[in-house]
C-alpha cells in the first residue's frame, strides 16, 4: 500500500494493542520501506515470546520479537 495508508495500519494497529494491553507503550515508526508498530520494553526474551503469542492469539499474526534499544525503568532494572 501507499506509505499513508501503511502509516495508518501501524497506528492503528499501535492503538488496538494499547487497549489490549494498557501496560505496554507502542511505538510508531518508519524503517525503510515500512511502518512498523512495536510493543512493549521487555528485558527478558522469554517474556516478549510470552506476548507475542498472547498479541497472536488476538489477531496479531505478524508479530514478532525483534531485539532493539529499549526504554528500561529503575524498577524493571531491580526485578532483573
């Protein structure tokens, strides 16, 4: 689809995930040729696996984990 239009898609789908899952920030964004839609800041890949076949099993049959630079609070850091 057009760049727009793929925009749309990645905010929508950002917005759905938001009402799923209100615990999780979503991020928008534009990788060359593609919008993309991220979930959460995990430190544990175990978890981010748990969430993704949780976002699956709701309609989300694209997702998956994708290593990238997180935002990590002092709490998450603690319960390491």
């Amino acid at each position: 689809g057009s760049q727009r239009t793929d925009q749309t898609k990645a905010q929508q789908a950002a917005n759905k995930v938001s009402a799923l899952f209100p615990e999780f920030q979503t991020y928008t964004s534009f990788e060359s040729p593609h919008w993309r839609c991220r979930v959460g800041d995990f430190t544990k890949r175990e978890e981010a696996n748990n969430y993704m076949r949780k976002l699956k099993a709701r309609g989300f049959g694209e997702a998956m984990v994708v290593p990238s630079e997180i935002y990590v609070s002092a709490e998450q850091l603690n319960n390491r």
